[in-house]
C-alpha cells in the first residue's frame, strides 16, 4: 500500500497543481516533496554532483587505529549544497533511480579504492542492484582489472533489504567470498531479520542500530539489548561494530561488552576528505 502510494505520489506530483487545485493539502505536499527529490537527484546525477562523504571506524581497544570508513552517498544542488542520503534514499529505493545511485555509488567506491591503496571501504547498497546489469557490470570490470580490489571493499545492506531479497543476498555472497568482498548487515536488531536466518548468509561484520547506542551508558535496558546482539554476532563469528557513537562515555561501556568497532560522531563526522 505504501509503494502504491508514493508511485502514485510520483506520477502526478509534476501536473497535480495546474490540475487539481482542491487537492487534499497533505497529499499535494508530500507529492509536491517527492517530485521535487526526484528532480533533484537526477540533475546531480546528471551533472557529475555526487560525491562520498567518509566517516571513520576506529577501533575500540585503540581509538587512534580506523579499521576501515565508510563511503556516504551525498549529491549536491545546483547552488552546492549538500544532500546527505537520508533525504532522498526513502523516496527513490524502490525506482531505477535508485539503482542509478547504487552504480554512482560504486564507481565511487572502486574509484577511491584505487587512488588510497591503504585503506578498506564499505559502502551501501540495495539488495535490489545485486541483480541489476549496470551495477554487476561495474563490480565485475573492476574486479576483473583489479583482483585486489575486492580484499578491500565491503557491502553493507540493510536487515529489511536483505530479508525481501534473502535468496539473491546468499548468492550473490557466495560468489563474491572467494573473490574477497566482505559484508556488513545494517542497523542490526532494528529490521526483520530472524537470527536463525544469519547462518544462511556470509556476513562478516554487523553494525549495531544507533537506535541501541546512542545514552547507553545510562540506559539499562539499551545495555541488556546491545549486550545480546554482541553475544548473537559473536555465536556466529562476526565482528561487531557500534554505531552512532557520540560520547566518551557509550565508547568507554561499550568497550566493556566486547564490541570490536566503534563508529560515530564522537570518532569522526562524514567528511569529504579521508582522515
């Protein structure tokens, strides 16, 4: 109901002023919204205006040592401003163009990947493109240039992709580990993913959701649920990282849960440039 809605939303928002002036209010401004991300996304797109912001991830018994960043889809206006991907993901996730940024997103990727030799990089990036032509093309190319490519370049997907497309995931994953490729999951315990469904796939790493993170060093109950989730992760051999990290003070409790990674704002904001 809801993707009829926001397809819906999407196909009138252009024409739906000059045509139905005594639209209900809400409906008028959420279409009006929609149409005009849209717009926006694909003239930046268009125009070369995208970019990765990278945030660090450091590790947790040595703060100063960054395991890997993590590469942030941002596309500008025509005036130069910023648009982080919370304000358009939402919108297009579901639409070609969504895949389009996947594909500017990886070209990106691969492409910073090849000038910093040093360094790991995760970007995210739909279920839904794991079977699109143009973005498996991009992969492969690069992979096929550049074999090493690939022992330095993680996908991170999220608990809700992962699960409407589970079938596509596990292959995709088993024919991208011999070739290096590592797997972050998303906002772990925020989605739908069932933990007897974690042995099907190969996930090397999970991100803790902020939503578990953020005040838990005063909050009991977020400290009984991320204590859980480690123990989960750990069960199945993956790494652990806890993000939406804002203060010494989650960093320091974390610490003592045993979590591997720390990501967030206290370590780091997304920056255009690599720290």
């Amino acid at each position: 109901m809801i993707k009829a809605l926001r397809s819906d939303r999407l196909s009138v928002a252009k024409d739906v002023v000059a045509e139905q002036p005594m639209l209900d209010p809400l409906y008028f401004a959420m279409a009006s919204r929609d149409a005009d991300v849209l717009s926006l996304v694909q003239d930046a797109l268009a125009a070369g205006r995208a970019q990765l912001a990278f945030q660090p991830v450091v590790i947790t018994l040595d703060h100063s040592k960054t395991a890997f960043h993590e590469g942030l889809i941002r596309v500008k206006d025509s005036a130069g401003r910023v648009i982080p991907a919370a304000h358009f993901m939402p919108v297009i996730e579901d639409m070609d163009l969504g895949r389009q940024v996947d594909v500017v997103t990886l070209e990106l990727a691969l492409k910073t990947l090849r000038h910093h030799p040093g360094i790991r990089l995760s970007v995210n990036v739909s279920a839904r493109s794991l079977g699109d032509g143009r973005w498996r093309r991009v992969l492969d190319a690069a992979l096929n240039e550049r074999a090493s490519l690939g022992d330095r370049l993680i996908f991170e997907m999220s608990e809700t992709s992962v699960m409407l497309l589970h079938e596509i995931v596990a292959q995709f994953m088993e024919e991208m580990q011999p070739r290096g490729v590592a797997f972050a999951l998303d906002g772990f315990g925020a989605g739908m993913t069932a933990f007897r469904h974690l042995k099907e796939f190969f996930f090397d790493l999970v991100k803790i959701d902020k939503s578990f993170v953020r005040g838990i060093a005063n909050d009991p109950d977020n400290q009984v649920l991320a204590e859980a989730l480690i123990t989960v992760a750990q069960q199945f051999e993956m790494f652990t990282v806890a993000d939406g990290v804002e203060t010494a003070e989650d960093a320091t409790y974390l610490a003592t849960l045993g979590v591997d990674c720390l990501q967030g704002y206290h370590f780091g904001i997304p920056s255009f440039r690599i720290s």
